[in-house]
C-alpha cells in the first residue's frame, strides 16, 4: 500500500513524536509498504502567523495538500488533532473518493488537563492558569475531539486514551486499537552491573513543568544528601544549562550535567554510560525514552502514573 503518514511536529529525529512516526514509517516499508512521512515543515512552507492557530493551520494545509493528489494513497495515518480538519471534510463531502483516515494518539489529553490542572495548585505549571485551560478547552481539546469523532480507524499507544476514545466518543469496538509504541534494536545492548564509587542518574527529554522536572530537582537534593558522589546528568533538555541548574540547590551544581541536546545515534551509549534511568514525568503516553532505557537494562524510577504499570 501506498500510505502518508503526518504530524504536527518539526522533523527531528531525536524528538519523541516524530521519533515515533519514523520508526512505524521504517517497520512499515520493511513490511513492503511505500511510506511517505510529512511533518510540520513539509506541509507548511512558512511559519505560522499567529503562532497560536499553528496546530489547526498545518491541520488545513494538511487537508488540502491530500486532497489535491487523489490517489495517491491508499490510507493516510495522521496523528492527532491534525486528522481534524480532513476528518471533517471527509465525512461532509469526499468521503467515497478520498483515502481513508486512520487517527493515531499517544496519550490522553484529558490526563493532560488534570494533571495540570493540580500542578497549577501547588504553583508549578508554568502556562496552564485558568485562562489556558479556557483556551485549551475551546481550542486543543475541540481538535482533537474531531480528529477523533471523525476518524475511520484509530491506533492509540496509551491504554487510559484508548478507553477514554471508546467510551466519551462512542466509537464502536474494534475501530479504534490499542498499539503500543517500540523500540530500535539498536537499544538491545548487553550491560554489566559492576560496583561503582557513584551512582549515574539519567533523565532524558525536554526540561518541562509536564515532565516533573520540580520532583526530580527536590528529589535529587534528598538523595544526594544520602548518597555520596551521586551524579545526574539532563540530556536532550532543549533548554540551557543554566535554566536546568537554576532548580537546583546551589551546592548540587556540580552534580549535575546538562547536554542540552543529543544525536539520535548516541543516544544508546548515554543509557549504557548510567546506571538508574529517572523518568518523574506526571503524564505520558507510552515515552519512547522509558522503553529505550529499559531496553538497554536500566532499573527506572518513575513517578506514581500508568506509564511504569502498561510498559
């Protein structure tokens, strides 16, 4: 089959989502299908204006740009919201023409907006007052309401979401799947567990108020406090050194190591250089960064979320 597959996200290959979509795209053609992979820089030829309306503005060009090559496809797999708008157009006029639409989600946005929403309580989420939740209410949560509702099929890597767009959405078993994500062969590696004078923590993603990066700079000042010598290093924070280190005790700067960004093809050797992966995020789907580390034998720490129980 000839399928597309498109998200939202700058092609990057070290990023999450998009680390996903490549890595169905190469299982996909092993299996001899012809993929195409478009990402936000191959649907729209220049940046968004307002910045605010980018996701619902790739989700039109997207639409458009399918439905001026007709045939070219068999099935377009576009993650959500960005389906929303040639879902839409779909089910209101070109449905017997068109290819169908398979919706793929990672993870609940609901989840998203509750967990938030107490962090925003305690005075640690960052943009999520109640004049973002509005905003996302009306927003980001109608687009993905839609990409949902009008989706012919669906694949979901987040049990709770799974559920979740069966039964608010009322969409018939069987239609929507629950598909977890996977993980490179290269992230199989042997490791040996010898004695060390300290221990190597390890966080890998982006430094965001989501991410639990509050916990782990609390947590990490009690364990240092317990155990000599431990170390941590931030890879792929995508923010600066400085900005990590600031969350930090002042006395701990040293301890810890921030690589703001890290190439995909290193990345196994960072897990194997550690020993104890950290994950403190408040909400995922299925993160690819929890799977690559256990691959290549880490012991996890996690917070208190499904994540840990599904992988």
């Amino acid at each position: 089959m000839n399928i597309l597959i498109a998200i939202g996200v700058p092609r990057q290959k070290e990023a999450g989502a998009a680390g996903v979509v490549l890595n169905h795209a190469r299982e996909l053609a092993k299996r001899g299908h012809t993929v195409d992979c478009w990402f936000m820089e191959d649907v729209l030829d220049r940046p968004a204006r307002p910045k605010r309306f980018e996701a619902l503005l790739f989700a039109r060009a997207l639409s458009r740009r399918i439905r001026r090559e007709p045939g070219k496809y068999d099935i377009v797999n576009l993650h959500a919201p960005c389906g929303c708008v040639y879902g839409v157009w779909r089910r209101m006029f070109g449905k017997s023409g068109s290819p169908p639409y398979v919706m793929t989600m990672q993870g609940s946005e609901e989840r998203y907006v509750h967990a938030m929403r107490l962090e925003d309580r305690k005075g640690r989420a960052w943009n999520f007052s109640w004049k973002n939740r509005l905003w996302h209410r009306i927003y980001h949560q109608t687009m993905y309401d839609y990409s949902i509702k009008t989706a012919d099929y669906g694949a979901v890597a987040d049990r709770e979401a799974w559920f979740c767009a069966e039964l608010k959405y009322k969409r018939e078993p069987g239609l929507i799947w629950y598909v977890p994500n996977g993980v490179e062969e290269q992230f199989f590696i042997p490791r040996a567990f010898p004695e060390k004078a300290a221990c190597e923590l390890l966080y890998v993603g982006t430094w965001l108020d989501r991410k639990g990066v509050h916990y782990l700079a609390e947590a990490f000042g009690l364990a240092a406090k317990k155990i000599p010598g431990i170390r941590l290093t931030v890879a792929g924070s995508s923010v600066s050194s400085e900005q990590v280190k600031k969350m930090f005790a002042p006395e701990l700067a040293d301890q810890v190591r921030v690589t703001p960004f890290v190439k995909r093809e290193d990345i196994p050797a960072v897990y194997a250089g550690h020993d104890i992966f950290v994950f403190p995020s408040l909400v995922e789907g299925m993160p690819l960064t929890l799977l690559e580390a256990m691959a290549t034998g880490m012991p996890v720490v996690g917070s208190n979320r499904r994540y840990l129980n599904e992988s």
